[in-house]
C-alpha cells in the first residue's frame, strides 16, 4: 500500500487526479477502522493531514466557510455562536480523542446516511465545495449523497470546505442511540430557524437512503409560525409539524431499529426541536 502525502492544496489535487483509486483520509477515524477490520485493503492512501490551509475556516462573503479538514473539536470551541447546530452535532461524535481527529470533511466524504454532520448542514442550506485539477464547483448538501456510501464526488476529486450562511436564528441537533455520543444514530434531526427571512430549514439523517429534508414541514413553519408575535408554540401547529417530518423519512429496518420505530422517533425530534427553538425565539431573541 502506497502512503501519499502532499503539503498543499495543488499537490492534493495532482496526486488525487494520478491516482484516483488512492482513498482521501482526513482524521482517518472511519477509514482506519476499516483497515483495522480488514474490510478494505486500498492500493494506496492520500494523506490530507499537513495540506496547508485545509484545516482553517474564516468567512466567503457573506457565509462561512469551514475547511474540510476542520475538526470536530474546533467546531464546538470556535464556531457554536455562527454554526450552532453544527456544533451540537459535534459534541455527539465519539469520544473526545475521536473529536480531535474527525472532520466534516471525512463525514461528508464517507457519504453515510447515518452521519451526523449531515442534518445540521441541510438545515443550514450548505453547500460543499469540491475541487480537482479541472477546477471548483459547489454542490448544495441535499444533492451531495446519491446513495448509501455513494456521492456526487468524481474520482479526481477533493471536498475543500463547506459553505454555509451564518445562523440568524436558534439551531438544535437531537439523536436517538443507546448513548448520547459514541454510537451511530438510530435517527437524527436538524431544525434551523432563519427569522430574519422567516424561513425554516430542516435535516433528517439514518432514516432513509440518504440525509433528506422535509421540505412540506419547511413550508408548513414558514407560513403559520407567529414570527411577529412571538407568541406561544400552537400543539396543533407542533403536531402536524412532526408528521410531515416523519412522512419525509423512508427508513429500513435494521440492527440499530425498526422503520416503524425510526419513522415515530424522527417525528418525536421534530416537535421537541421545534419546541426548544421556539422557546429560545420567544425568550432570547435572534438565537
């Protein structure tokens, strides 16, 4: 096995374009696991660890933009006040030496309909900019998954960072597992409020072939929340809320859970998501 390992951004990408059977690895916390395990044996691997500039987040106009190669840890410590649904989704993942080493980027790249980055991002409305030797493009999150383990990403191709407008609003991230962090979500969900352009944004992750949104619920918040007001949460409102969401789920049975249970415990999410949002609206302003 080959061990690639470029010091920049450039280098990356020519190593990526001669040999695009080399896998990326960023932390490496999932695709260790698999070496370990003998469940995948690459000719070669492409060391993303020193690419400088990989590893810093700052702002692109008027968003954000989060290097690929940021970790978990940062995000909590330097980015909960402009990504706050990010950053609770990273507090869940695995241990804190697992947080010092995993990214967004390598959560993205391994394209699972389990990750936890995920909802949060599709709540947010990201994008994902890719890059290769032909040059940028940026993809929006909901369409980066095609499949179980499968993306829009080319075989040249690198993630670069993800974009993603600021939060204007409360974020909460909520998953259901036998424990709160070093597990893999039997269902998870992204609530995202944009008050400023009265709109909502929504995430759902492990409850279907890939991250989805629930784009009826989104319209459903967005015309009947009492934005002005700040009046009380209707039940009616949070109910229905929570069965659109789960109508958006399509999940399966498997050894994390039932499609029965996934489709009721995804609704549950909705609503106390949206009770906990609507309550940090009404009570602390903008977030």
């Amino acid at each position: 096995m080959d061990f690639l390992q470029p010091t920049d951004w450039t280098e990356a990408l020519a190593l990526r374009a001669g040999r695009p059977e080399a896998v990326p690895v960023a932390g490496g916390t999932d695709v260790m696991v698999e070496l370990n395990l003998d469940r995948r044996r690459p000719a070669a691997l492409l060391d993303l660890g020193r690419v400088a500039g990989l590893a810093d987040w700052g702002t692109d106009g008027d968003l954000l933009r989060i290097g690929a190669g940021v970790p978990y840890h940062r995000i909590v410590t330097e980015l909960a006040d402009r990504a706050p649904g990010l950053a609770m989704a990273a507090r869940t993942v695995g241990s804190p030496q697992i947080r010092n080493r995993g990214t967004v980027g390598g959560n993205l790249g391994s394209a699972s309909p389990a990750g936890d980055a995920f909802p949060p991002l599709l709540a947010a409305d990201a994008v994902v900019e890719l890059g290769s030797v032909r040059g940028v493009r940026r993809v929006p999150v909901v369409d980066f998954c095609t499949g179980p383990k499968r993306s829009l990403l080319a075989p040249d191709e690198l993630i670069a960072a993800i974009l993603l407008p600021p939060a204007t609003g409360p974020e909460r991230f909520a998953k259901v597992g036998t424990r709160n962090a070093m597990v893999i979500a039997a269902c998870s969900f992204g609530l995202a409020l944009r008050p400023d352009v009265r709109r909502v944004g929504t995430g759902i992750g492990s409850a279907a072939p890939t991250p989805v949104r629930a784009p009826a619920a989104e319209d459903l918040l967005a015309a009947e929340l009492p934005w002005a007001t700040r009046a009380p949460l209707p039940e009616a409102l949070a109910r229905r809320f929570g069965e659109l969401v789960a109508a958006a789920a399509t999940p399966i049975d498997d050894v994390r859970g039932t499609a029965a249970y996934r489709r009721h415990a995804v609704g549950v999410l909705a609503r106390r998501t949206l009770d906990r949002v609507w309550t940090a609206y009404r009570n602390g302003g903008a977030r």
